[in-house]
C-alpha cells in the first residue's frame, strides 16, 4: 500500500469535518452579524448546523476529490485481499481429505459381524 492511500479514509474523514466545521463558524458568524436569518423562535441551533451540512456537502464533493478517490481505491484494495484470503481458506477446506467415510464404514463393519458371511 502507498504512503498516499495508507491513511486515506481517516485524512478525508478529517478533512470533511473540518470543512464542516469551517461552515459551521461561517454560518453562525453570519447569523450573529444579521446577514442570514437567526430562525424562528429557538430553532436557531438547528437552523445553523442544517445550513453548515447544506453548505459543506457540495464543497467537499468538490474539494476533496483526489482524497475520496484515494479512499475508495484503499477499501478496494482492502476488499481485493478480503476476497483472496476467503478464497484461499476455501481451498484449503477443499484440499483437506475426508477421513469421515472410511471411519464409519468401519465401524458399520464392525458392527454387523455376520453380514459379511452367509
């Protein structure tokens, strides 16, 4: 794996939510200033932090592209060597010979000593 895919999921899970929050600031320092609606009544909270994910998800579809492209070619990398060692357990499951059928022809002779001979 290569230094730039080695860390990849947590550096663009990090670099979303600093965008995120970065929107976040932005959105309540306008709603402090007057620029934008404060809501109604309470809702201001709510408000501001639906209008920050509003913001920061087109944004960071954007921004960070070579970091999501980097994400999804680490997990496939990660699927890939998923699927490898399943397929190797399950030949070595194939490979393994089957000592069941002889024991219990045996022990099937054992027990019925007069059918052998009439």
């Amino acid at each position: 794996m290569s230094s730039s895919t080695s860390h990849a999921t947590l550096r663009y899970t990090a670099m979303r939510i600093g965008i995120f929050v970065g929107c976040l600031v932005f959105v309540g320092l306008l709603t402090y200033l007057g620029v934008i609606p404060a809501g109604v009544g309470k809702s201001n909270p709510i408000w501001v932090v639906l209008l920050a994910l509003i913001i920061s998800a087109p944004l960071s579809y954007v921004l960070l592209r070579r970091q999501r492209a980097a994400m999804a070619e680490q997990i496939a990398q990660g699927v890939g060597k998923a699927k490898e060692r399943l397929a190797a357990n399950q030949s070595q499951e194939d490979e393994v010979p089957d000592a069941q059928p002889k024991a219990k022809a045996k022990a099937k002779a054992q027990a019925e000593p007069g059918a052998g001979s009439a």
